[in-house]
C-alpha cells in the first residue's frame, strides 16, 4: 500500500446521466470529504469542461443533508458534458490546460464519472499526469444505462432503466388491451450498439405482460421478415407489442433509425444522433397490415425515471464512488471501479467491487451475449431474465413533499 497523497480531490460528470448517476457521485463526495487525506473535494461544472474553463465548485460548503438527497436525485447534478479530448501526442493543449488547474489546485485526486467515452477521456488524462510526473491518482466511476462498459458484470444505472422500461412495458401491454379493436404497438428503446435496455423488455414477457416480439442491434435486422412476425401475431390475437433498439440495421450496416435523423446529426463523439424508429417503423407497418399502429418513444425517461430506480442499483452505485476513493487514497490509480456478481452461501446475488484498467475499458463495448437471444432474432432468452432478475430488486425509500420527489438543491459555491 502507498502512502496516501496528500491534497484535493475534483469530481465530474460525463457523458448521458442515469437516475442514479448522483449516487455515485455522492460516494465519492462523502467519502472524499470524511477522509483526511483530501484536504478539498471540488466538483467539476459539466465535466471536464469544469477543469478547462476552472469552474469548481466547494463541495464542503454543501449542506450534509442536500447532499444525502443525491441518492435519490436523477441526471448529473454537477452538470455533464460530450467534450472528446485529442490525443496529447497530437494536440496536448487541453492537457496542459488540466495540469496546470490540478497545479493551482493542489489536486492530487480525480475521479470521472462516466461511460466508455469518459473512460476514455479519464484514461488519456491519467496517460498525461504519468508522462508529466505529477503525482495524481486517477481513478473512473462507471455509470451507463446501456450496460455497455467492458469487463464489467453490470453498470451503475442500468438495473434502474432496465426496472423502469419492464414497467412501463407492463403498462401499456394493459393499455393496449382496453379495447376490442385491432392495436400495434412499437416501442423505441435505448442502445446504439447493443441491445441490454431493449432486453429489459423481456422481463415483462416472461410475466406474460410484455412485448411479443424483441429485436436488437446484434442480429440484423430483416424489414420483410420483420413484417411478417408482425403478421402472424396480430392475426392470431389482434394486439401486437413489438420492443426494439434504437440501433437496429440492415445487412449493409445501415441503421433504421437514419431515415429519422436530422441532417446526419452526429455528437461531440461522432455518434449518430438517431430518433424517430418507432414512428418510422409504425407507418411502414400500418401500410403493410392496415391495423391501428402506434408508435413510442421511451427517450430521456429511461435514464431519469427515479421513481422506478433499484435499490440494489442505487446502494451499488453509491459502493463503486466509495471504492473509488477508498482505493485511490490505499494508492491506487489508473483504474476503473467494476463490478464482479458473486452468490453467498445461500446462493442469493452479491456484488464485489473490483478494478479494471482504464486502457482496457476506454471505448470498447460489451454486447448483449448471442446465446441470449432467440434463433428467429426476435425475442430474449430466459439466461437474460436470470441475470436482470437480482439487479433490479429494492424500493428505495424516497423523500417527498407535497407529495412529489424532493431533490437535491445544491448552492454550488464556486471556488
């Protein structure tokens, strides 16, 4: 074990939030702060952007209390960012730029609080502060709904999003059998290049209150075949309930969802920013059956829906910002807090931390495992349902007034 650093600590956000991002963040905030090695814990305004442009804020000058409300607190609340930084050996502007604030600072801790591209981002800042011989200890705080991030089991915030998608597609199964008119339904979930949140659809099927047909972005996608699925379940029980991801495609690689893009609209990242799959897929399914279609679209409430989180999920989250700390004032550095699933004697779940490199998890992606889904590439095998099951457990105990949510008001006292 090293001796621990002494000097501050910066957190920061980035990347889409999730309703449990906050958790995380609030370990390591209160950790940070209760620990005497970290002599300042300052959060970083929308990520890195924050460090750049020397936006902190004084974490210490929150209330305790506000601060325990980030539990329960959906979206980011230091503010997120989509800031892709070059690589240091091409461009290292904005890396002088961070070493020269961790300087003024005295910061001698960072924590990142992200996906696959922040991961990447906290892997070349880490990368940089080595070259430099600035003693820094750099550590990433997982968090994406889409369950994407390598050699981890789960993410912080999928069980939550997943809980929240197998609701709702509880709900509308009732919904859509209210009248004894003909009805399809297509729901558009989440998941660029895999399918972990459309698969939560399934968990609803297999109480019999789901989707009848799943497609996600790892088979591809057969428009013709696609309709006659369509087909044969709406005239055998006159209702059909379709999930799919947001990244389904062609044979050619060529994504459904771009006929609804605006302009080819890409991110910061270069992504595409995709929308409008399921009222595309709607009128092309109302031409070829004439039925009643309807087309939704879960969007932003998949990843800020609070009132659906896991408790599992948020008493996880809240474990991966703790370990990050705990582990980075033993000496630690250049990591990124995992999740192993382990059973106890009894053979109930429990999940262990662990760490992973940031070079092995910068932006690279898990999929959904093929063997979990169907050979006709149209709905999710039982092995999924087993491994979702434990994640999604919990009702967490929820402040209120008024009787809606209260939330974390952070003052966000600038430095």
């Amino acid at each position: 074990m090293s001796e621990p650093l002494q000097g501050a600590c910066i957190v920061g956000q980035s990347g889409g939030p999730t309703s449990v991002i906050n958790a995380s963040v609030y370990g390591v905030i209160r950790t940070a702060l209760d620990n005497p090695s970290i002599t300042r814990v300052y959060g970083a305004a929308h990520g890195i952007r924050g460090v750049l442009d020397d936006v902190l804020y004084d974490m210490a000058q929150e209330d305790p209390d506000e601060l325990e409300l980030l539990l329960n607190t959906p979206s980011s609340a230091l503010g997120s960012c989509r800031y892709k930084l070059k690589d240091s050996e091409t461009d290292d502007t904005d890396y002088k730029r961070i070493l020269e604030i961790f300087k003024k600072y005295d910061v001698r801790y960072f924590f990142y609080n992200g996906g696959n591209d922040s991961m990447d981002t906290c892997n070349k800042i880490s990368k940089y502060m080595q070259k430099m011989g600035y003693p820094c200890r750099i550590m990433g705080v997982p968090k994406t709904i889409d369950n994407d991030l390598s050699g981890t089991d789960h993410c912080p915030g999928y069980a939550s999003a997943a809980k929240y998608i197998a609701t709702s597609c509880m709900e509308i199964y009732h919904d859509a059998r209210v009248y004894d008119t003909g009805m399809i339904c297509v729901l558009e979930i989440m998941g660029r290049h895999a399918g972990w949140l459309t698969a939560a659809a399934a968990i609803a099927a297999y109480y019999g209150q789901g989707p009848d047909l799943i497609y996600v972005p790892e088979r591809e996608f057969d428009m013709r075949q696609f309709i006659a699925d369509v087909k044969k379940v709406y005239d055998m029980h006159n209702k059909c309930i379709i999930a799919v991801s947001e990244g389904i495609h062609d044979s050619h690689g060529k994504l459904i969802a771009e006929y609804g893009a605006a302009d080819g609209a890409t991110d910061a990242f270069g992504h595409r920013q995709l929308g409008g799959l399921a009222a595309t897929l709607a009128n092309i399914l109302k031409e070829a059956t004439g039925a009643k279609v309807r087309g939704i679209e879960f969007s932003l409430l998949q990843r800020c829906a609070t009132h659906c989180a896991s408790k599992t999920d948020i008493e996880e989250s809240f474990a991966s910002g703790k370990a990050a700390v705990e582990n980075a004032v033993n000496g630690i550095t250049d990591k990124m807090v995992g999740f192993e699933r382990t059973t106890d004697a009894g053979g109930a779940y429990q999940c262990n931390m662990k760490l992973m490199d940031l070079a092995d998890v910068a932006n690279t992606e898990k999929k959904l495992p093929m063997e979990w889904i169907n050979e006709a590439g149209n709905g999710i095998k039982k092995e999924y349902i087993d491994y979702a099951l434990p994640l999604i457990q919990g009702e967490p105990k929820r402040p209120l007034a008024d009787g809606l949510p209260r939330f974390a008001n952070l003052k966000k006292v600038k430095v």
